[in-house]
C-alpha cells in the first residue's frame, strides 16, 4: 500500500501542440507514442495508485485502448479536455477515485519522467501538502523591462519549474474553487496555489525530465531512452 493511501496521476493531454506541427503526445519514441512512456513512468510508480488521461474527444476511445496495448493497469478514466490545461486538469480530477487524497498533474508531453522521481515528489506533497517537480537552473537568468536587462536574478534562487505537480484533495479543491473561469490567467498549477499564499515544495529533480515542444526534442528523448536501456 503506497504512503497516504497514494496518488492519482492526471495526464493532460488535449493541447494543440502548435509549434510541435502535430499531436505530439502520439509521436514515436522508441517505437511507442510519447503518452505511452509517460503512462508507464507512473504505472511504475510505486506512489501511483490510478491514471486518469485528459485528451480530445475524438482521442478518447484510441487513448482507452492503450490500457490493454500497453498493460496499464492504472489506467482507469478517459476523459474530455477543457478550454485550458488548468482546466482539463480539473476534469480529470473530477474522474478521479474520490477516496485518493492526492492529486497529481502531469504534461503527457514529458515521457522522461522516472519512476522515481514521482515518488519523491510525492513524498514531499505529502509532507507539505504541495510539491512540484523542479529542474535546476543552468542558464544566467535576467529580468528584462521593456526589452533592456533591469538585473540579474540569482541563479541559486531560481528553477525551472516542471511536472508532476502534486497537491492534497483539500488544496486542489481550493484552487479550482477559487480560480475557476480564470484558469488561463496562469501557466502552471503551482502559480494558483502561490496565488493563494500556499507554500509548495520544490523537488530538484532528474534534468532529463525535458518537455517535449519541437521535433527535435523527440531526437533527444530518442537518444536518453537509449542510454538508458543500455
């Protein structure tokens, strides 16, 4: 039995992929589509007790039949997309098994993602209520007004945020109540619980967990499951 009773893992899924020229989320890794590596990275989990995917409602019976291609058996709900990804989140938190007291959002997009790293997220939300996974920051960031450099931002104080995003039912629930109808007015999860002066752990995690936004981030998720395998 996993820690807490557990989460349930939100997959969202029902994004344009525009600047991808394609869904992205069926793209070939390794001869599977990139949503499977990412159901698999959490059917691995040992934190993860159900997935619920978020995609299109054309998508939705092919997304379904993953369960038995692929043998996930944490798969359990398959469900339409809303106008935007905080809000095709709360739908698929809305599918989920009401008795799993945390929730987890997830990009389909990031296939990366290990085992793991999950758990170790996880286990932090559980601590504190809300934790995100977090890659390190490598680059010199600069605060820019007006297209002109104003300052440089410590880079130790910065990261990259990424997901999963996990959260206590109760904080969730929070922040669908109160951010609902302007969920587009923020580009992450997280961003409404800070919205609300909810502290949420950052969990540094492995820098492979890359999203996948252009054709060539396919080549390097190619070459990073190759290594990996060896």
């Amino acid at each position: 039995m996993p820690e807490n009773g557990g989460i349930v893992a939100v997959i969202a899924a029902a994004g344009s992929s525009e600047r991808f020229g394609g869904d992205k989320t069926e793209a070939l890794i390794c001869g599977k589509p990139c949503l499977v590596h990412t159901l698999c990275a959490f059917e691995r989990s040992g934190q993860t007790v159900q997935t619920v995917v978020v995609t299109k409602k054309e998508k939705m019976s092919a997304v379904l039949s993953l369960k038995e291609t692929y043998g996930l058996k944490k798969l359990t709900a398959v469900c339409e997309g809303g106008n935007s990804r905080q809000e095709s989140a709360a739908k698929g938190f809305a599918a989920a098994d009401p008795s799993v007291k945390f929730i987890a959002v997830h990009d389909a997009a990031r296939p990366l993602i290990t085992p793991e790293d999950i758990d170790r997220v996880a286990l932090e939300a559980y601590r504190y209520g809300a934790a995100i996974a977090a890659l390190r920051q490598v680059n010199t960031v600069k605060l820019v007004e007006d297209g002109f450099v104003k300052t440089t931002v410590a880079r130790e104080q910065t990261v990259s945020a990424a997901t999963p995003q996990i959260f206590s039912r109760e904080i969730y629930e929070r922040l669908i109540r109160e951010f609902y109808g302007c969920f587009s007015a923020f580009t992450d999860d997280s961003s409404m619980a800070e919205k609300l002066g909810i502290k949420v752990k950052a969990v540094i995690c492995d820098d492979t967990n890359i999203k996948i936004t252009s054709p060539s981030d396919i080549l390097i998720a190619r070459a990073i499951f190759s290594e990996r395998r060896e």
